[in-house]
C-alpha cells in the first residue's frame, strides 16, 4: 500500500516511507535506504504532460537545478501509478523544485563508549 501526498501539502507523510530489501555494499550486507513515496502533481508542477500525474519517485537530480518559467525545475525519474494503484511506464520529466519533498535523512546509528567493569 502506497501513501498519495500532494505537492501543494508541505508536511511529511505520517508513516515512515517503507524500505527496500537489503543490497551489498563495499562486501558488506546493508539495508537500503526508504523508498519514497507516491507523489501526486498537478498539471502546473511538471512540464509536458496534461492533466495531473501520479508518480512513485526513483531518483531526483538535485545537483542540476534548471531554470524554467522564471522558477527552477528538477530532472526526475519515477513509476507512474494509476488511480487504481497499479505501476505503469518509467518517466523522466522536469518537476517544479517546490513541489519535490525532501527524503528523510539516512540516520546513522549512535556510537556507544564501551566501559570495561574494572576501573583504573
């Protein structure tokens, strides 16, 4: 099951984004990072498309942000879903940078001091 967010709502989802299964990395077994979310734009937030666009994000060039229409825009990757919930074509397109939530951060995990039961 998937979460709808429109972009002209500015708050996080109320459930953590689902992750992935685990991948290797480095020789090392680690859990991927959160998939995003499904994500809802209006006509007016992505260029060359008509009508409103359902997509799940897959990736967000945020290094590269391009001018357009006196705003700026971010190239995107993503699945477009249906109003049934069901996955379609991959589609890049330019999305409205204002309407692109940020990920949640990869936390890392806190480092303890380990006491040794003898003091010195």
């Amino acid at each position: 099951m998937t979460e709808l967010v429109r972009c002209h709502r500015q708050q996080r989802p109320a459930r953590p984004p689902q992750t992935r299964g685990p991948h290797v990395r480095g020789n090392r077994l680690r859990p991927s990072g959160p998939s995003w979310p499904v994500y809802e734009f209006a006509e007016s937030d992505y260029c060359y498309g008509i009508g409103p666009i359902r997509l799940r994000l897959e990736r967000v060039n945020w290094s590269q942000p391009i001018p357009h229409e006196g705003d700026y825009w971010l190239g995107v990757r993503g699945v477009v879903i249906d109003r049934y919930g069901r996955e379609g074509a991959v589609r890049e397109m330019l999305v409205r940078a204002a309407c692109i939530p940020v990920p949640p951060a990869a936390k890392r995990p806190r480092l303890r001091v380990l006491r040794s039961s003898t003091s010195v």
